[in-house]
C-alpha cells in the first residue's frame, strides 16, 4: 500500500503516475542524458585504467560497481566523499540471504538512512541550488504543478538503487557471458563497433531485471488462462526474452541478431523503463572503454559469486584476469 514510498512511480497509476512522470522526465530527458557522455566516459576510463592496471581485479568491485553509482551520484550532486556510503547502504537494501522474501531489519534501517540523506541534500540544494539533477528537480513545475519533498526523496531512493544496481549487473552479465563465448569475445574485443550489440544482446539474454510483480488492473485472457481482476501476477522478463516465437534460437547469445526493439528489458508503455538510455549510455560507455585496453580476458568462474536478490540477476564478485593491449 506503501510501496510509492521506496519505489516512487514504479508503484503509481494514473493520474498520479502520469503527473509525477512527467515532472520527473522535465530533469531526465535524453537530450540531458547525451550531454553526460563526456563526463561519464572520464568516469569509465578513470576506473578501468586502475583496473587493467592490476591485471587481475574483480570486475564489480573495481569497474562496474562503482561506474553507475559515480555516474547518478554526479548528476544528483551527491559529493564524492558520500558515495561510498550511499553504495553500502543500496547493497544492504537489495541484499537477500536465501529463503528470505521480506525485508529484513538491516535493509530497512539503510532506507531510512538513505531517507535521511535525501532530505538533507534537498534542504541544501534548496538553500542553495547547482546544476545537478536534484536543483532541476526541485525547480520543476508543470502548470504551477511542483514535486512534493516526499515525491523527490522516493525518486532519488529509486535511482540509487534501481538505477545503480541494474546497470551494475547488466555490465557484469555482458562481461560474464563474453568470458563463457570465445567467439563472441573475439569479436567484441576487436571490433568497437560491436559493443552496442554486446550491449543488447545480453539485455536480452540475461537481463538483470528477471521478473516484475503486478496487479491485475481487469480480466484478460492471457494464451488460454483467464486472469481476473485484482490478481497477482509475476511477469517473468527472463522467460520474455527467451521466447522462441519471438526470437530464433533463443538460448543462443549471437551478436548479429537483429533485436529492434522486440526485448522485454526495460518494459513497455507508460512504465517504460525511464532510465533506459542512461542504462543504455554506461553501459555501452564501460564496455568500450574495456575494450580500448583489454586484449583478451578470463572470468574465474570457481570464485564468482552471484547476488541474493528476488528480482535483480546478476554478480557480486567477478574476478577477471586481462592482458592488456
């Protein structure tokens, strides 16, 4: 009945999705997200160089955990020296261990610290207002129509840890499935021009959100089964994306397949995925950054481990040795 709270419009329907998505979208539209690109790409080059230094690191904890979160942190104007906290306090969040399907008491102490903050740097922005996402934010108005303190603070939670997490995992993912494919490995390392590909192919083949909940809103019939009003359901975008009657060799992770924009990823109509180009720039950022300095690499999948989450699929160590070019 909450759920708005911690997960902002995610939760909402019209009217009151339609109002505070188009307020949001004031401060997040395309055009401001491809001005990012610069900044961004220094941000990618700065943790992969420290990275491929090393020869051998752990791709999330060096590269990949750490880009998203310094990529929104910057555009909401969060300082450097918070970040690190504001990381620890997103991970505590989505942290399941197995068999547990509520929150537990740790991940809701680190929502109400991260609360906190928010309200904290919006009283800041407030008295004195930057460039960053959140004075944007706070300076929206649409017909004299203004986001409440409430509203901000449950879109901030939601780009931290929605935004952040995702695209840390669709980056290890990308990376994980070209360490299991040698021929597609081969031609992402030496062709630039394939990374989009890279990208898209393993937004579909393993996309880090697996499955979305949703009420239903009136009956439909759904491949001969009726669901009714006021039912639950579980969309299982893995299982979307893997649908045979929609792509050709489903189980097959092949750069040359001609995706459009047939993927369940990022969803469709009013709820699409608002952050998807964001997504879509780091992810396509990081990845060609590692590929300029990568030659060849390795995943140790013996000490790989993967996350505990109910929805998000993806790594929480990765260790990786690269030669470099």
């Amino acid at each position: 009945r909450n759920a708005h709270r911690s997960m902002s419009f995610l939760a909402m329907d019209p009217p009151r999705h339609t109002r505070m998505r188009a307020l949001v979208s004031k401060g997040f539209t395309p055009r401001r997200v491809a001005e990012l690109e610069p900044r961004v790409r220094q941000i990618a080059r700065d943790l992969v160089e420290a990275a491929v230094e090393k020869a051998t690191f752990d791709l999330i904890e060096d590269v990949a955990g750490k880009f998203p979160m310094d990529v929104i942190s910057e555009m909401m104007g969060v300082p450097a020296a918070d970040r690190p906290d504001l990381h620890r306090l997103a991970d505590v969040l989505v942290h399941r261990d197995p068999g547990v399907m509520d929150v537990p008491a740790e991940g809701a102490a680190a929502a109400l610290d991260m609360v906190a903050y928010f309200a904290e740097m919006l009283a800041v922005r407030r008295a004195a207002p930057s460039d960053d996402l959140t004075s944007a934010l706070l300076n929206t108005e649409i017909e004299g129509d203004r986001l409440s303190d409430e509203d901000l603070i449950s879109f901030l939670f939601l780009m931290v840890v929605a935004g952040n997490e995702t695209t840390t995992k669709m980056i290890g993912n990308a990376w994980y499935w070209a360490g299991q494919f040698a021929e597609a490995r081969t031609r992402v390392l030496s062709d630039p021009a394939l990374v989009p590909a890279w990208v898209e192919e393993t937004l579909r083949f393993d996309n880090s959100t697996q499955m979305l909940a949703r009420v239903v809103a009136s009956d439909v019939e759904v491949r001969g089964t009726t669901l009714r009003e006021g039912e639950r359901v579980l969309l299982l975008v893995g299982s979307a994306n893997r649908d045979p009657a929609v792509f050709e060799d489903p189980d097959r992770f092949d750069l040359d397949r001609d995706i459009g924009n047939l993927t369940a990823s990022f969803g469709t109509g009013r709820h699409f995925c608002l952050g998807a180009s964001l997504a879509r720039l780091e992810g396509r950022v990081a990845l060609e950054e590692l590929q300029r300095r990568v030659q060849d690499f390795g995943v140790d999948v013996s000490s790989a481990e993967r996350v505990h989450s109910i929805n998000v699929r993806g790594f929480g160590r990765l260790p990786t040795t690269v030669k470099a070019r």
